[in-house]
C-alpha cells in the first residue's frame, strides 16, 4: 500500500497490536465491555496522547459511558477500546462503575417466563 505525500493517514491504517502495545488484555485490570466509565476527579490528562486522548475527550463530553458506546463513537476495535480503557483506569486518568454486581431476583424472572409462556 502506498501513501501521497497529501493523502491524511487514518485510524484504518494503524493497527491495533501497535496502539496496545501488541497486548490483548491490560496489564492491571481488566473491565467489561459494558463497564461505565468517566474522567476521575483530578485526573492527569495533560500528557495523554491520540487514541488515549481521544477516549479521555469524549468521556469528558459525554459525562460517564460504556466501554462499548466509546469504541462504536471512536470507530476502534472493541479490544483496543477495552484494553487502553483499562490502562486509563489503572492510571487514574479514569474511574469505573462495574455493572455487573447488580443481582438479578430470581422470583422475578420466574414470573416474567410464566407471563411470556401464557402468551
């Protein structure tokens, strides 16, 4: 693939084991995909840098949001998104709001499926 000099190099061209460091998985913690997500209060932003930045800006816009909402916004790998959202998190650059402790009341579900089962 060649490239002129005037032609603007998008996200297309880099690939994702180069903005994660060739990582799959971050090195401290790992979130889920629906994990909100948003700036921690004081958050060292400054010396943030292209996907990272980009990340740490529409957060910034959109108040808190999920892993998922910010690699659907950015047009990033969701694997991409979920790492260097890890690495954030683990640097204090942003804070996480795990979702999955919520319990489910099982009583409930029960009467859902008898409720969809009668229809």
């Amino acid at each position: 693939m060649e490239f002129d000099d005037e032609e603007v190099v998008g996200h297309d061209v880099v690939r994702s084991f180069v903005v994660t460091g060739g990582r799959t998985q971050s090195t401290t913690q790992s979130l889920q995909f629906e994990t909100r997500v948003e700036i921690a209060s004081g958050a060292p932003t400054q010396s943030l840098q292209f996907e990272r930045l980009d990340i740490a800006r529409y957060i910034h816009e959109q108040r808190a949001t999920s892993i998922a909402e910010i690699a659907a916004h950015l047009h990033l790998p969701m694997l991409t998104t979920q790492v260097l959202v890890s690495d954030l998190v683990a640097e204090g650059v942003l804070s996480a709001h795990d979702t999955v402790d919520s319990e489910i009341d099982l009583s409930s579900l029960s009467d859902i499926r008898a409720a969809i089962l009668s229809l």
